[in-house]
C-alpha cells in the first residue's frame, strides 16, 4: 500500500490529553480521577465509599476490562474522560490473562515468563497487548476527545543515567516490561503529593520523583482536573 503524501502537513492534530498521576495511598489520586466529570474503570475496587463519581463496577480480569474500553470506543455519545483506577492493577490482569492464571488451583501456578513455551517468551506477548491493543485503543479515544487519566501508585526504583550513574526515584508503579512505553507515551505524568498542607500535583521532575508534562508547565499545580486544564491551556492548548 502506498502511502498519501498528501497526508503530510505542519498542523498539529487536536486531541485530549492523556497521562498519569501516581502517589502513596490517601493523597486523592479517586478523588482526582472524580473531579474529571468522567467514568472511573474500576480495576482495583477501591473507589470509597460516599465518593460521587460514575464508575464501573469492579472489573476483575482482562477480558472484562478489554470489553468494556472497546465499548466505550464503539458509542458515540462517549465520556470526557475515562480515568482507570489503577494501571498497576490493570497491567497485572494482562499479565495473569497472558500467563493463563484462571483462578483455579492449576492456574495459580501458572507464570508469565513460563507461559508461551517458556524462555521469557510470556513478557513479549504481554509487550503485544500493551503495545496493540491498550495504548491504540486509548490513543483512539483521545482523538475523539476523551481525555485518558492512568491512576497508578507510587514505588522507589533504582534507575540509570546514560553515562552510568545510579539514583533512586519515586514513580509510577507500572509493570517494568512495559513501563518505560507507557511513561513515553503520556503527555503529563503527574506526581500527587502534600505541600505545605495542600494536596498538589507536580508535573516537573525533580530529584526525588519522576514528573513530565508536553505543555511547558513548571509549577506545582492544585490536586484536581480543573486546575490541570486550566494550566494547559494557559500554555495556548486547547
């Protein structure tokens, strides 16, 4: 097939933002993820009580999960958002789909890098349904004008400059075969934290923790969703 190289052109295509905000438990990742006027997926049963927010109930395997993005994908009259609360949890039910846990007691032992014939081969196959389906599907959704929100908590990891230096940081507890692709892929990883007594996100990384935006924002900004697209387009985003 030939490609259209009338396709080519200077101008940015509009979409949603999409991104991550991680931190420790009880910092108001939900509560974030509520302030967006979206659907919550709920992949870890943890939206508490009282909390008004539209959610899912609690999805508790890939196929599940997998179903209710590619409805979400299929209607028109889609959400503004879809935050899923929690990524970490969501990639674990990849993992356990690909290494074929079941829930039975012959399931259980089942591992990914045994599954596939073995050799590791386990991680490539969940690498496909990150790489094929989760992030097309989601970049999908974007283009239509539903902002992605990944809730995720936060880890210390030891990582590795260019010339061979270690450090440790905090930052998105994401699955370590596909972290580094999803942290690329997002246009904002937040970090959600407590500064002098109010709930902020940091999108600048700092030497403690992992933070990134595409926008050019420097400063901390209020712990809801507002106050994030507010800064975005203070920045000349739509």
């Amino acid at each position: 097939m030939s490609f259209d190289l009338s396709s080519i052109t200077r101008e940015t295509a509009t979409r949603a933002p999409k991104g991550i905000v991680y931190g420790p438990p009880g910092v108001g990742k939900t509560t974030f993820g509520a302030s967006t006027g979206g659907v919550v997926v709920d992949t870890e049963n943890g939206i508490p009580q009282g909390l008004d927010v539209l959610h899912t109930p609690y999805l508790d395997s890939w196929p599940k999960i997998e179903s209710c993005l590619s409805s979400i994908l299929s209607v028109q009259d889609k959400p503004q958002a879809i935050v899923v609360d929690t990524v970490d949890w969501m990639l674990r039910r990849i993992e356990e789909h690909v290494a074929g846990t079941d829930g039975s007691v012959k399931g259980m032992n089942e591992t990914l890098n045994l599954s596939h014939k073995g050799y590791g081969n386990g991680q490539a196959v969940l690498k496909n349904y990150v790489y094929q389906y989760l992030l097309p599907t989601l970049d999908k959704l974007t283009v239509a004008g539903v902002a992605i929100v990944l809730l995720a908590h936060t880890e210390r990891r030891e990582l590795t400059t260019q010339d061979g230096a270690t450090f440790e940081r905090s930052m998105p507890q994401l699955h370590k075969v596909v972290s580094n692709a999803i942290i690329e892929w997002s246009d904002f990883i937040g970090a959600a934290c407590m500064q002098a007594g109010q709930r902020t996100l940091v999108l600048q990384e700092t030497g403690q923790l992992i933070a990134k935006n595409r926008y050019g924002i420097t400063n901390p900004v209020p712990l809801d969703w507002n106050s994030l697209v507010s800064a975005i387009q203070a920045r000349g985003y739509k």
